[in-house]
C-alpha cells in the first residue's frame, strides 16, 4: 500500500435512517488506517498522491450483477473528496452514474 486516499461509504440501505449519508477518511501508510464498508454500502475513493496503491479485502468474489454507482459530484450527497472537481478523473462508468435520487438501490 503507498499513497493517501479519501475513502467514501454512503448508506444505500432503502429503510436506513441514515439512508443517503456518508462517512469518509483519509487512508495513507503513516495513519495506517482502514475503513469498513458493510454490505448496503455504496464505495468510492479518490487519490490524493500520485502511484497510489489500494487494497481491499472482501467478503466474497465480485459480481457484475451486483455492481451499480451513484454520480462521485451529486450535490445532495455533498461528498468532499479531498480534490479539485476540474481535475477528477472518472471511469466510463462514473462518468455517467445517476443520482443517488435516481439509484435504485437493491438493499
């Protein structure tokens, strides 16, 4: 692992009361630091530093069928990612991700 990232979860659990909110941390080698994202989580993260390496351990293997997202700049989620928005640099996916308005959330 080397590098720093804002790590993001957002509650994507329909009956949650904290549906639509977030928590974040920043995760670099000094602070050694982890965040846990349970099932019902959307996750996202953005680098901080250039040749960022992340890691992850999972619950089980990933499933396309299972995969949605949510728009990184939706202005009611007011996610601060820790990054100029003019210099983000998005997947193909990403780049067209709904809402959260609009994410029909399977949990």
């Amino acid at each position: 692992t080397q590098g720093a990232i804002i790590d993001v979860a957002v509650d994507a659990r329909k009956a949650s009361k904290t549906f639509g909110q977030y928590v974040r941390a920043e995760l670099t080698p000094e602070n050694m630091s982890q965040l846990w994202v349970p099932a019902g989580f959307l996750h996202g993260f953005s680098t901080l530093t250039d040749d960022t390496v992340v890691q992850y351990k999972c619950t089980d293997y990933y499933a396309f069928e299972c995969d949605g997202n949510v728009a990184w700049d939706d202005p009611e989620l007011a996610i601060d990612w820790g990054i100029d928005p003019a210099n983000a640099v998005l997947s193909d996916k990403d780049a067209v991700a709904p809402r959260m308005a609009n994410f029909n959330s399977p949990f």
